[in-house]
C-alpha cells in the first residue's frame, strides 16, 4: 500500500502528527489532574459562598448563641458546602459538619486559624484519604468561618471523553489533512527530480542523452547533477568505443588491403619476376609491419587505461633525460635544417618508469620536429612550480587550431593540416599513449598555442627529489 514515495512521506508526517497528539494529550491530561484550573468551577462556588456567608453572619454575631445557631441553620439550610463556626480557640459555635467534624478538627490541629483565614482556597486530606478543599474567614471578634467542599474526583476516562476527545478528532483530522498537504508537496519537490532521473535513465539505455534539471533539495540536485556527469561520460564513451572501432578498422583496411592484392598476384602468378616478387614481398613485409606496431600502440593504451601495465619505478633525472632527448634527435634535426635547443633545465628527479617518460618526451619531441618547417627552431625548457616541474617543448612549426587542442590526445585523432608537409604519417595514438602515461605518474600534459606561431607542449610531474 505504502510503496511510493508520497504515501511514505505522508504516512511518516501522519505518525508525528499523531505521536504528538497521543503524547501531548496524555501529558495535558495529567497535568490538569493535578490543576485546580479543573477544579475551578468547585473552587470558585467555595470562594462566593464564603465571602456572601460572612456578610450574612457578621451583623448576628452580637446574638446570643440560640439565636446565632437558628440564624446559622437558616442560611446554611440549602448549601452544599460545609460551614463552621469555630473561636479562636476552637470552640465550636455552629456547625452543619454533621459526621464530619473530625474535618474541622483536623484543620484546625493543621493550621494557625488567624494565618489562613487570609489565604486562598486550601486542601486538605482527612483520616480516610478523602480531599476537601476548604476556606477560612475571619467572623467578627474572635471567631472564624470555615468552608469546606469535597473535592471531586474525575476518571481519565471522564476527562477524555468530555473534554478532549472531540476537540482531539477535530484537531486531528484538521493536522492530517495539512500534512497530505505538506507532504504532497515535499514528495513532488523531491521525488520529480527522481522520476526525471529513471526517465533520463531509461532513454540512456537506449542510446538518447537527456540532462537533468538542477531542482529539489541540495542532496537530489547534487544526485542529478552526478547522473549527468555519468550520463555524459557514458555517452561519451559509447561515442568513442563507436569511433574506435571505425578508427581501427579504417587503419587495418588499408594495409590488409595491400597485403591481401600482393598476395593474390603472387599466388595468380600475375607477378612472375624474380624483381616484382621481392616488391610485393617487401610491400607485404612494411604492411605487415606497420599493422604489428599499430597492434603493440594498442596493446599498451589498452594496459596503459586499464592500470594493469607492468612499471618499472625509479628515480630519473629530468635534466639528464632530456639531455638525452636531444642528443638522439639532433642529427633528425640537422638533416631538416632545424634547430634544436636544449635550455637551463632544474636538476631534479622525478620517481617514474624511465622508458615510458622516455617514449613521452620522444613522441612530442618527434611531432615538434615533424610539423616544423625547414629552418625552425625548436626549444626545450623547464621550471619548478611549488612540488612540480613543468617541462615545456615549443616550436615553430604550423600549430594546432584551438578547437582541436584537446582532441588531439585522443585515439586516431590526427589534425588535417598536420598533411601539408607530406611527412610520414601515424596512426594518431602517439599523444593518447603519451597522455596515459603521464596521468598514470600523477602528471598532467597539455598544449597551448606559440604566440611566435607554433605550438607549446607542457608536461607536468611530481617532483621526488630537488638538487640545489
């Protein structure tokens, strides 16, 4: 019955609600049996029929005592309540206390008759437990009036049912129909986003995106906005297994391509001489080895993503690495006419697989030389920022428009006008390899356009040791 939300959320108000009636009714109960406010009625009737008894009885107390005791069973004659009239050393001058005047005596062994006959209304229990609540007046010279009543006894039955019950059903009914109110309210604030969720949630199984509005509380809206994040990253990696795929298959398709032609012509005999079999060989020999090197740059992005790549640590001079670098690219750079130049570099020691960071540093050094034209320059520096070093590769070579910047570190992507040179080309995963290795040493790498035209790499990695 209560599976939904709503009815939770207005089930759960309804209980508060009655829990708190139930237990502040119960409470008001019993401090009301211990009031006189429920007494008052009884309380009040004591306090008139004294004050109107004292008035009647003051012009005869000059009377002699037959007289005053006629006069006294006049007035008291139809009076519910209990009088005596009683000296300042309690004698008895009337009474209508009948069985009860040990009461009188009691109140009087209890009391100094002078002090209380200026208070309020008292109570009093007698031998037997019974309460009486009881009132003494000062009478003329010397005597007192003293009232008393028995103080009613109300069941908690009697208190429910007369005073609270339908009071409690009204209040009751009233407080639950604001709380399906309330509730409906806060269970559509709170569960539409939810709903918007399952709805986002079943068209992302079917392949459509559908963000979530930022709406509800602070805990759903952070909840929509981590589904989004999700949403968009799955999306974005169902985009870029679906491009992989094309990707892979459009670099295996042309040398497969080549391999399967010669092939065919050499079994067909459509290549006979001895020199165009070494040419198809050797066609078949760089297809085959081209498709084995693309299979090696897959393999080790796929452990490189996966975290399953066996590194070697070590400790690794930046200055003598690059150092290193340049050395083994200078004489590819002097037969292009380019200049390679090796800065200050910090002496610093990086914690790392020296091979990976190697092949890093070789692959952006390699595409500077590449996308450099003849009689370009390209600069190696680097500088220490707080635990980091920042390694920076520029050149002046074409540059890499701004909107392909990121996109160049995914796999296959290659920038179209990286083909104006007519150098020879890759498969686009150089700069996704590099990125995954740097990232996998808690590094960063990115690039910016040259102001002097060109681009700027920076490679970012945690500092393990500094040499000043």
């Amino acid at each position: 019955m209560f599976n939904t939300l709503r009815s939770r959320i207005w089930l759960s108000y309804a209980l508060i609600v009655l829990m708190v009636l139930v237990v502040g009714s119960i409470g008001l109960i019993i401090a009301l049996r211990q009031s006189p406010l429920l007494y008052r009625q009884v309380i009040n009737q004591l306090d008139v029929t004294s004050e109107l008894l004292v008035r009647r009885f003051e012009p005869f107390m000059n009377l002699p005592t037959e007289q005053f005791q006629v006069a006294f069973s006049e007035e008291t004659a139809d009076s519910g309540i209990q009088v005596t009239v009683v000296d300042f050393n309690g004698n008895y001058l009337a009474s209508n206390f009948q069985e009860d005047i040990d009461i009188v005596t009691g109140i009087q062994a209890e009391n100094d008759l002078q002090q209380v006959s200026q208070s309020e209304v008292s109570l009093f229990k007698d031998a037997e437990g019974e309460e009486w609540f009881y009132k003494v007046r000062s009478l003329g010279s010397g005597y007192y009036l003293l009232t008393a009543i028995s103080k009613p006894q109300y069941s908690f039955s009697m208190i429910v049912k007369d005073e609270f019950l339908g009071p409690l059903m009204q209040a009751g009914l009233i407080v639950m129909l604001i709380a399906f109110f309330i509730s409906l309210f806060i269970s559509n604030w709170i569960a539409l986003p939810l709903k918007r969720m399952s709805e986002s949630a079943e068209a992302l199984s079917k392949g459509d995106l559908i963000d979530i509005p930022m709406q509800g509380p602070k805990e759903v809206r952070r909840l929509a906005q981590t589904f989004n994040s999700m949403s968009q990253k799955i999306t974005a990696g169902a985009r870029s297994q679906r491009e992989f795929i094309a990707s892979v298959s459009h670099e295996f398709k042309t040398p497969l391509t080549s391999i399967q032609g010669f092939a065919q012509a050499i079994l067909d005999g459509t290549v006979r001489s001895k020199q165009e079999i070494n040419k198809a060989a050797n066609v078949i020999l760089i297809e085959t080895n081209r498709l084995h090197r693309l299979m090696l740059d897959l393999l080790m992005l796929a452990r490189l993503e996966a975290g399953t790549d066996d590194m070697h640590t070590e400790e690794i001079s930046v200055r003598a690495m690059l150092q290193n670098m340049v050395d083994k690219f200078s004489i590819l750079a002097e037969q292009n006419d380019l200049q390679l130049k090796l800065n200050e570099i910090p002496d610093v020691f990086v914690r790392g697989d020296g091979d990976r960071i190697a092949q890093v540093f070789s692959n952006v050094i390699d595409n500077a030389l590449k996308f450099t034209p003849r009689h370009g320059k390209v600069e190696i520096g680097a500088c220490v920022v707080e635990n980091d070093i920042i390694i920076q590769i520029e050149d002046n070579g074409i540059g890499i428009p701004l909107d392909e910047q990121e996109r160049i570190f995914e796999r296959f992507y290659q920038v179209d006008s990286s083909r104006k040179y007519g150098k020879k080309k890759g498969f686009g995963l150089g700069l996704s390899i590099a990125r995954e290795i740097i990232q996998s040493h808690h590094g960063q790498i990115w690039v910016e356009n040259n102001p002097n035209k060109g681009s700027v790499f920076f490679i970012k990695l945690p500092i393990f040791m500094n040499k000043r």
